[in-house]
C-alpha cells in the first residue's frame, strides 16, 4: 500500500512529504491551474521533493495529442513520471502505446468494464474517484469492490482519488483498493484521534522517561 499527497502547491508537497510516509506526489490540471509556477517547472520541482512517483495527466483529447504530451512530461519528471490518462477511447490507445516505456494509471474510471480494459492495456494503476462515484453513481465503494474483483489476477493496481475524510479512506482500502491519494488536510487528519493524544497526555503527566 502507498500513499500518496494530492497536490501541485510546491509548499503543500513539500510539507506532506516531511512526514516520512508519503510515497510520492498525484497532479492533475486543476491543481497545477493553482500553482504560481508553470506546470512544466511545478512538475520539475515536485520531482525534486521526492525519490517516489509524480503524476501528471494529460489534458490533450486525441491520440497523437496524448503521445506527444506524454513524452513531454517525461523529459521534465524523468523516471519518477506516471502518466494518467483519461478513460476515453483515445485514452486507451495512448496507454496500450505508452506503457511499455512510461508508466500509465488510467484515471476517471467509473465502472469495472473500464478497468478491464486498462489492464489490457497495460496500465500499472487504476484510479476510482471514489466520492465522486458515490455522488454519480451512488456507491463509489461497489465500484471500487467491482474493480478489484475483475483485477485480481492482473498487474493492475486501484489508486483510489477523490476521498474526502480518513473514514472514507478506510472503507475504501477495505473495499479492495492498493493506493490512496489524499489532499493535505485528509492526510493530516488521517494520523490523529483526540483518544490518542489524551493517552499521551496522561502518560506525559504520571510517567517518566530516559530523558526525565
């Protein structure tokens, strides 16, 4: 399991990543819209920040768009890059063409038929907007069980997005997902509980340690 910061603020990231169990850094074109910097130089000094993955998704609509757009955003993440490219026709044709030399996670998925065909296609990830789903679908957790019923036996992974609170983020892990990616607040709610800091409390209040 990997978890990843959802975000193209450099400071966001940067923050994110000091926590120490943050494996790397999801985009996408609105967020990068949110950068003071041009994307190409925001992915670069994303990259800079970690040793993990970077994802960049591509916003062309046709193949040859997509190829092009791909090994631009290569030549400035390197091989850190996962691309994510939308579930559309042309989408699958760019990845069946791409994965065999640039890691691709297949985005905006919405059903398990999808999934299948990413696999096929050769993607490394799936990606479930899970809140998203339920709001459209009416339960983006099925369609997470779905996927990752018809994915078993592949070497496609679900990286579930579009999560909105660390319950959510749960029940999605338990509905079959491998990877969540997370904004920064849900991230920072994911590692706290006011029982947890009231144990320490009460430790920090009646116990002694090596340094007193």
């Amino acid at each position: 399991m990997a978890i990843y910061v959802d975000t193209a603020i450099i400071a966001t990231a940067a923050r994110a990543i000091e926590f120490g169990w943050i494996a790397g850094i999801t985009t996408n074109p609105t967020l990068l819209a949110k950068s003071e910097l041009a994307a190409d130089e925001t992915l670069k000094q994303l990259a800079q920040l970690t040793s993990g993955e970077v994802y960049y998704q591509l916003t062309a609509s046709d193949f040859d768009g997509m190829v092009a757009e791909g090994k631009a955003a290569f030549e400035s993440i390197g091989r850190q890059t996962v691309l994510k490219i939308p579930a559309t026709a042309a989408g699958f044709q760019a990845v069946a063409y791409l994965s065999g030399e640039i890691p691709c996670a297949v985005t905006a998925i919405y059903s398990a038929a999808q999934a299948v065909v990413a696999a096929e296609a050769g993607a490394k990830y799936a990606i479930a907007y899970v809140n998203r789903a339920t709001r459209f679908l009416g339960d983006g957790f099925a369609l997470v069980r779905d996927m990752a019923n018809v994915l078993e036996r592949t070497n496609t992974e679900i990286l579930a997005a579009s999560i909105k609170s660390p319950e959510e983020a749960v029940k999605t892990l338990l509905a079959g997902a491998h990877h969540l990616t997370l904004p920064f607040d849900v991230l920072e709610a994911m590692a706290v509980h006011e029982l947890s800091q009231q144990t320490v409390d009460e430790f920090a209040k009646n116990g002694r340690g090596i340094l007193g």
